[in-house]
C-alpha cells in the first residue's frame, strides 16, 4: 500500500468516525411537519402616529420574518390572519417566551443630541411615554439613570446597513454591538458627532443618544480627539452597555431586522402539533429503507465487487450529510428528508462516473489491471465531477446568501449533500477499493471486480453504433414541440397554487373528545380537501388550513370534523395570507436568477460560452416542461413543488456538464486532426456517457419509484414532480442541450 492510499485510508476513516460521534451525540431538529412547535399569535396595535395602511400588516410580516431568520429557526411559518393578526409557529424553540418578546419587540432605533440634564422633577415626564405631538419623549433615563433631555431624533434605524454583536477582552469593553451606516446616514452620523464635538469635555451636551425603544441604551461623549464640526468618519459606530453575549446578539437581530411598521402585542402563545401524521413519516421511512435498498443492489449488480463497496459508501454518505445537518442545527421537514433521501440515490452518481472511466480504460488498453484501471478511472473522471459539484455549489451558495426561509434552507441542504457526496465517493469509496483491488486473488480474476468488462449499455451501442448527432435539429424540434405543448398547459389550464402562496383560510374547532390528526386529514381527504393542513393545539383543539372555501365548502370541513367526535364548536374562521410571501419569493427569484447567471460564467470560463449557454438554456426547458405538466395534471404548485424544482435544476445542471466534459476531451484530440466534424465529435460524446447516464437515472428512478408507491399521499406528488424532471433532465442534457451547441457551433461558421 502507498503513502497516499494510507493518506486516504486514515482519512476516510476519520470521517465516518467523527460523523458517527456526531450523528449519536447532536440531535437533529425536526420541522413543524414532522415534530409540531409553537404557535405564536401577534395582533397590531397601531397609534394615532403609525401608519396604518393597508399594507401595512404585510411589512410587519416581513420584519417578522427577518427577526426570525436571526434567530436561528430554520422552516418558519409566517402567516398573515385576518385583519390584524399574525400566525407565527416556530420549530423546536427552546424558549418560547424569549422568542415572542423578540418578536414583539417594536425596535424603533434613533439617535438623538442630548440637550442637558434634567432636573428630577422631570421623572414623571420621562415615564410618562411620548406625547401627542412629539415621536419621542424629551427626557429620557440613561444607563445610569440620569436624566436627559434629548432633541429630536438625527437619524433612524433606516439609516443603519447592518449591525453585529462583537466581544472586545483586550480593551476591556466586553460585549457591544458594531453599527454600520449606509448612504446618507454616514453623512448623518459625522454631522450629529460633529456638532456634540463642539461642546466642552464633560458637558452633556457633548454626549449622542442612542435610544431603543424610548430606552437609551447607550449615550456616549464623543471622544476628545474629534474635531468640531468635523464629526467620526467611516460610517460606523458601537454600542455600549455592560451587554451580556445574549442581550448583545438581541440588540444585534432587532436593529438588523428594523423597526415594526406598528406595535404589536403577544395574545397567545401555545404548542401546536405536526402538519403531518405519524403515518407519513413512517411511509417516508419506508420509502427510504425500500429505495436505498433497490439502488444498492441495482450498483451491485451493474458493479459487482465495487458497487458493493460503493453502497458501503453511500450509507456513509448518508452518516456524513446526517452528521453535517444535526452540526449546523438545521431543520429537517419531511420535503427535504425525502431530499435528503433521493440524494443518497444521486451521489452514486460519481462513483458510476469512475466506475464507466475505469471500464473504458480497461477496454482500451488490453487487460490492465484492476488496480490501474482504477487509478485512471478516479484520474479521468475528477474533472467531470468537480466541475457538476461547482456548478450547484455556486447554486446552493447564492440560495443561501441571497434568499430566506425554506429557499434558503434548500442551500444549505443542497450544499451539504454536494460535499458529502464529492467526499463519499472520492476519499471512501477510493479508500475502500484501493484496499480491494490490491488482493492478489482479484489480479486472477479481475472479472469480480465490475470493471473487467464494457456493460450492456456499452455493448449495444457499440454494436449499433447510432449516429446520434446527425440531425440535430430534428432533436431541438423535439424539444420545442414539448415546450409548446407545456406553455399551453401554463397558458389554458393555468397554476393551481398552493396556500403557502396565495393564503387561504383557517378554521379552529373545539372538539369534545380529542381527534386523532391523522383520522382528520382522512375525513377531509375523503369529502374533497386531500390537502388540508390539520393541526392539534392541547387535547380538545383541532386546526384546519386550506385555500380559498365558498361557503358550502366550508360547511362541508366543519362536518367532516363534526363526524370524528358527538361535537365540535367552531372557535374561530379567519382568512390567512400565503406564507410565501411577496418578499420571500421576490428574493427567491433573484438568488435563482444570479445563481444561473453565476454557473453560466462558471461553464463559460471551464468550456466556452457555447456550451454554457446551452447547459443555461436546456435547464430553462426543464423548469418549463415539468410547470407545465404540473398545470395539465391539475396539480398543486406549492412548497413541496418549489423544493422539487430546485431538485431538478441542480440535477439537469450536472447531467449536462458531464456530457460537455466528455465533449471538451475529445474535442481536444479531434483538434490535433482538424479533420472530424463538430456534430460527430458531440456524437462521440453521447455514446460515451451514456452508460453513466443510464445507471445514474435507474439508480435516482428506482429511490423516487420507492417514495411515490410509498411515502404516501403527502410525498406523491414531491416523488412525482422528481420522477417527471429527472426524465425531463435526462433528456435534455442529450437531446436538447447537445444538439443546441452544435447548431451554435456550425452557425458561428
């Protein structure tokens, strides 16, 4: 054994042995689908100075939402009810009550000129409040208690960029909170310190108030060394206030998030079960168990010895991307468990990548060993597989960092199963079949080893030898018939959106014996609502969401509710907002939009702008065609739907540039002939990746085939919108965005 093959021996060992400890040792958090949370519910409380417009609940929303991001609670629901309410259920919260007096919290920030002192006589001014006639009280206690009187507010919290909780132990000044400006509050700020750095050292006068709330929460001198007049540069400041670390990472969310448009006051606050049964989650297993299962017998039927080994490195894959989630406290729900799920079946996608590599290497050069029929199977297959990770890295980056809520969430579980899978299949599955392949016993019978001979799919192609690029454009027409017929489900039957995006209606009885969940979504399945929300709050309340109800629809739940138990009182029935909200899907949509344009100058930069516009374009037609389905089945457009479409973009994204790379190899010894036409040489490319893609797709079909026959009714149509864009994507990194480059091509001459 060599020094790197022990490298790689103790590092994947490593790994697995660290991700087990985590796996046992951090518990992972479950979503308000699987596991319920709590329930809390804000109503409005504008005065006569806020704005109380009709948009204005809807801002608060959105305020709300950032607070709760800030938080730290991933999988969120927000929701708008009524007139003046808002829904907000929260997963795993540790302290409920903590988390409602953040969210209640108005925030207002300003900065203020300290005028003087007052005298003490001003205390029962002070504590009376604002006035009628003015935002902000006159006088004001400091963190000493003194009294100032203060002039009217310089700047807001508008004028603040971002702010974050710092701990200083060499100054001595612990924890503080770092504010940074943005445009014209930089300005703002240096003439407000500028004019208090007029005043003499000690005066009042001297000092700037930072107020939170009608609180001062810090009201500095400004420091000798600042001129009059000139004021403090650079935009920023810091907020002192003998903080501890958890009312600094407060102040810090709460000026981040802004100020509520108007107060708003906690009027309940209760625990609130899962969205969805016990029966669905344990279909979900199931479907789990049944699927990894078909998929690694598939790979070892196909791979023999080292399929074997690859579905050892699958489960680790699936104990690493485990361990990564429970690290990062991030939710599970059950869209990205079945995720996580159909992941494990995508991540062999790599090992078959090495795998075909080893097999051509074999066939080429006359029986070589297993051992370097390997070794230059991992060599020829590396940049194929960085390249497809990158580009839905860059994808689950930019979702990341420029999206919230469950778009947001899908990064960060995307990106972990990115890495884990690049980590499964090129430390573990290297390390385990580098000790394999070493046997002498397999040197004698290097046909046990899956790489000693081409495949089936190999072998009737290369018998048949098809010309798969010689009409190209019959393959884009294809392809534009599908897009036609897709737009005119889009345009004539329309979207049937979901309540997470167009709101709905909410109904809350109280039953006299308690009602099973489960046996509720039954009952309104069967009178005609399959996918109503039911929810229980405590013993004797049952909560059920749906989208928009006449009034006969709606008499129709509150019987089906009424048969489950001798009585059930309707509590209340108010109309809710979509908990996808306007801003939540505006900035999905951009961090979509950035992310594609990122990987298509990713693909420009590592092919050629051809190629990368052709990946772009073949991915836009996947989006198109499985909406498009989607509208002529009559199926919900909803979260679920949403996680499935990110799915299948990273997944025709990958498809595509594995056939591209191929295409760039044999484009470079095509080069040295200048002799072999382009179409040929993309032809080439096709029959040659298309045993890779024909294991892969049966490997991800086979665990979505699992999820749809038995993750019951709640993951059908999730198994179902994968299982259409994986035969879309399929397609259309051959025949679509193949025969595009190559059109592209003979036009540019």
């Amino acid at each position: 054994m060599t020094r790197a093959q022990r490298i790689r021996g103790l590092l994947a060992l490593a790994i697995v042995a660290l991700s087990l400890y985590v796996a046992m040792s951090v518990p992972v958090h479950l979503g308000l689908d699987l596991r319920g949370g709590t329930q809390i519910v804000l109503e409005t409380r504008p005065t006569a100075d806020d704005d109380d417009g009709p948009d204005t609940v809807d801002r608060t929303v959105e305020v709300l939402r950032g607070r709760v991001d800030a938080l730290g609670v991933a999988e969120p629901t927000i929701v708008r009810s009524g007139s003046d309410r808002i829904v907000v259920e929260l997963p795993g919260v540790q302290d409920p009550a903590e988390a409602a007096e953040v969210l209640g919290r108005t925030a207002r920030l300003s900065f203020h000129h300290v005028l003087g002192t007052a005298p003490d006589a001003d205390a029962t001014e002070a504590a009376a409040g604002p006035r009628p006639d003015q935002s902000r009280p006159p006088v004001l206690p400091d963190e000493s208690g003194q009294l100032l009187r203060l002039d009217a507010a310089v700047m807001t919290g508008k004028d603040v960029g971002k702010a974050a909780a710092r701990f200083d132990a060499q100054s001595g000044a612990g924890w503080h909170v770092t504010v940074e400006f943005k445009d014209a509050g930089r300005d703002r700020w240096a003439a407000l310190t500028g004019e208090a750095a007029c005043r003499p050292a000690g005066d009042p006068a001297r000092r700037v108030a930072i107020v939170l709330d009608d609180r001062i929460v810090s009201s500095p001198q400004v420091d000798p060394s600042v001129r009059c007049g000139a004021g403090i540069g650079g935009g920023s400041t810091q907020i002192n206030g003998a903080f501890d670390d958890g009312e600094a990472r407060e102040l810090a969310l709460l000026v981040n998030g802004g100020a509520l448009p108007v107060p708003v006051e906690t009027v309940e606050e209760r625990t609130v079960g899962p969205t969805l049964g016990a029966q669905a989650i344990t279909a979900s297993v199931w479907a789990a168990a049944v699927g990894s299962t078909l998929t690694a017998l598939f790979v070892i039927a196909v791979y023999r010895l080292l399929g074997a080994l690859a579905a050892v490195a699958l489960l680790c894959y699936g104990l690493i991307s485990y361990a990564a989630l429970a690290a990062l406290g991030a939710t599970l729900t059950l869209p990205g468990l079945a995720g996580f799920v159909l992941a494990i079946g995508m991540a062999v996608d790599a090992n078959v990548l090495v795998f075909e590599r080893a097999r051509e290497e074999y066939a080429a050069h006359h029986r070589p060993t297993p051992r370097s029929a390997l070794a230059a199977g991992f060599r020829n297959a590396l940049s194929a597989i960085a390249d497809s990770n990158i580009t839905t890295l860059i994808a689950a980056g930019l979702l990341f960092l420029l999206a919230s809520g469950p778009v947001r969430g899908f990064g960060v579980t995307l990106g972990i199963g990115v890495l884990a899978s690049m980590v499964s299949a090129l430390v573990i599955t290297r390390a385990l079949a580098d000790l394999a392949v070493s046997r002498p016993g397999l040197r004698r019978r290097p046909h046990l080893t899956g790489i000693a001979h081409t495949g089936a799919v190999r072998d009737r192609l290369a018998r048949g030898n098809p010309r798969l690029m010689r009409h190209p454009r019959r393959w884009l027409a294809a392809s534009a018939a599908a897009l036609v017929l897709a737009g005119a489900g889009i345009a004539l039957r329309g979207l049937d959106f979901g309540i997470e995006f167009t709101g709905g209606r909410q109904v809350e009885y109280a039953t006299a014996t308690p009602v099973d969940p489960d046996r509720a979504r039954a009952a309104l399945a069967d009178a005609g609502f399959p996918h109503a929300v039911v929810q229980t709050s405590g013993e004797n309340r049952l909560t059920v969401r749906t989208g928009q109800l006449t009034t006969a629809q709606a008499n129709a739940v509150g019987a089906a509710v009424g048969d489950l138990t001798s009585s059930a009182d309707e509590l209340r029935d108010e109309t809710i907002g979509p908990s996808l909200g306007k801003e939540l899907r505006r900035g999905a949509l951009i961090a979509l939009a950035v992310a594609l344009g990122a990987q298509l100058v990713y693909l420009a930069v590592r092919f050629r702008l051809l190629l990368g516009t052709a990946a772009v374009a073949a991915l836009a037609h996947d989006v198109v065609i499985l909406v498009g389905v989607f509208a002529w089945l009559g199926k919900p457009v909803d979260g679920v739907f949403l996680a499935a479409l990110l799915t299948v973009i990273g997944y025709s994204v990958n498809d595509s540039v594995v056939v591209f790379d191929r295409l760039r190899e044999l484009t470079r010894h095509a080069d040295k002939e200048r002799e072999t036409p382009f179409r040929d040489i993309a032809g080439r490319a096709l029959q040659q990746t298309l045993p890779r893609t024909v294991n892969t797709g049966t490997g991800a079909a086979l665990i979505l085939t699992a999820l749809a026959g038995f993750g019951g009714d709640s993951l059908t149509d999730f198994a179902l919108a994968l299982l259409i864009g994986l035969a879309v994507g399929t397609y259309s990194s051959m025949f679509t965005a193949t025969p595009l480059a190559v059109v592209l091509q003979e036009r540019r001459r």
